[in-house]
C-alpha cells in the first residue's frame, strides 16, 4: 500500500513538473471596446467665435448671378486721359458683359461722357467692379452715380429710389456691453458669486447704442449718399441689426467701417472687476 501510494506521489510530482516547463501559448489580446461617454455636463463649452454675417433679402437670379461674376474677373487696364464712355467699353469687352451708360443721368449731374479718367495700374489687377467704380470715383460723382447690376448687363446710373441695393447687417456684437463678472467672495455661494459664474456678463442690447451706431455709419460713409443729407440711401435700426438701402460701393464701405469696429473692439483689453 505504500508503494502505490509513494508511486502515485511520483506520478503527480512527474506531471506538475511537465505542466510548468510546458511552452505556453501566445496570449491572445482582446480588441480594445470604445465605449461612448456621456459629455460631462458641468465641463463648460467654449463659445466659437464668429463674425455675424451680412444677411441678404433674397438670392440673386442666374442672369444677375454670372453679371457679379463677371464683374469679380481681374482686368489689368492703363487709362491716361481715357474717355470715360471708351474706358467702359474697354472694361466690357475684357469681362464680356454688357456695360450700359445713362446718358441723362450723367446729364443730369453735368457730366460728359467724353470726360477724361486716368487710371492704371503696374502690378494690381483688380476686378471689374471695382474698375468701374474707380472711373465713376475719378468724375467725382462717387455719391451720384453707382455701377448696379441687372439681369444680364452692368448699368452706370443716378443713384435714386430704384436703384439702391437693401441689405441687412447683424451688428448685436457691437451693442452689447462686456462687463466683468464679480470677483467670488465666498467658494461655497456667497455675495461673491462664487465658483462657475461666467467670465464676463454682458448687458441687454440698448435703442441707444444702436442710435449710436446709426449716427457713426451715416457721418463716416459717404455723408451725402443718405436721405437725411440730401441722398437716397436710407438707414434704419431693427431688433439689433441695421436695415440699410444705398449703393453698391457704400455697402462695402458701410461692411469695411463694421469689420473695423469689431477689430478694434476685439484688441481692447477686459477691465478686472474691482474688489468691494
């Protein structure tokens, strides 16, 4: 009975031996499993910066739109004591569209059309709209005549009633008053504010600002273009946005004038909040 018991022993002690010398297999790795997350609802989101757009009333015809392409084409021109009526047909054929001229209106502002522009340009080629505006600039008529766009062709006119482009500029951001949120006093929620309050509280949009800003684009952007000097262009303020009709040039002084204010307000400095 000890034999088989001492011989059983041997047996077992034989096989552990082999089990722990036994090679062992490549270990086979899971896939890692991506398990989706809950966003972290007291981790704040930080705001994404965007100019506001220029809102447009309504989208251009297919005729109007291939005209403002057109006219978007570089042109290199040379103008030295050109007449004005040879100088338009020049630029015409260059972005071939038609480029109509209304005689009484250049009657009506005593103007000829065989007035001479000088205009040239050694490297730049800028576009055709602009060219034409130049010209139009160059006549000293920049706030009597305009280069408006048509179905199909490009006419240089009376800026009246009729031929003013309306548009709408978004200009919240600049009525709104940054103001520093006060400094926390108190962690655990007292007078101070304490911890998760915004950076920077901003004030309801006031009429008053926004009359404001009325007051600045109608004394910097061609003055004599507006209604209340004499022009056609009109101006008026409506739930934080300006409602402006005028030509084609004094919307783009008017869009220059906005992106200039905003840069400036965009470099000034934040105040801290003072202590109590």
């Amino acid at each position: 009975m000890y034999r088989t018991t001492a011989s059983a022993v041997a047996v077992t002690l034989v096989l552990l031996a082999a089990f722990a010398f036994w090679p062992a297999a490549d270990a086979v790795v899971a896939p890692p499993v991506a398990v989706a997350q809950q966003p972290d609802a007291a981790a704040p989101v930080a705001p994404v910066a965007a100019e506001p757009p220029r809102v447009h009333a309504a989208q251009p015809s297919p005729a109007r739109a291939k005209v403002e392409a057109a006219l978007r084409k570089p042109v290199r021109i040379d103008f030295v004591e050109t007449p004005f009526e040879e100088a338009v047909e020049f630029v015409s054929e260059l972005v071939e569209i038609d480029v109509l001229i209304d005689k009484q209106a250049f009657g009506d502002v005593d103007l000829e059309l065989d007035t001479p522009v000088t205009i040239g340009f050694r490297h730049a080629q800028p576009p055709a709209r602009a060219v034409l505006q130049l010209m139009v600039d160059e006549l000293g008529a920049e706030d009597e005549l305009a280069v408006v766009v048509g179905e199909g062709f490009v006419r240089i006119t009376r800026i009246d009633l009729d031929s003013l482009d309306v548009e709408v500029y978004d200009v919240r951001d600049l009525l709104e008053t940054r103001r520093p949120a006060p400094r926390p006093e108190d962690p655990f929620g007292g007078a101070g504010g304490g911890f998760g309050g915004a950076a920077h509280a901003r004030a309801p949009v006031s009429n008053e600002g926004i009359g404001g800003l009325l007051d600045v684009v109608a004394t910097t952007v061609s003055p004599s273009s507006w209604n209340t000097n004499g022009g056609h262009g009109t101006i008026a303020a409506f739930d934080g946005m300006l409602v402006v009709g005028n030509s084609p040039e004094v919307h783009r002084r008017v869009q220059a004038l906005l992106t200039q204010l905003r840069s400036v307000r965009a470099a000034q400095p934040e105040s801290p909040a003072r202590p109590r």
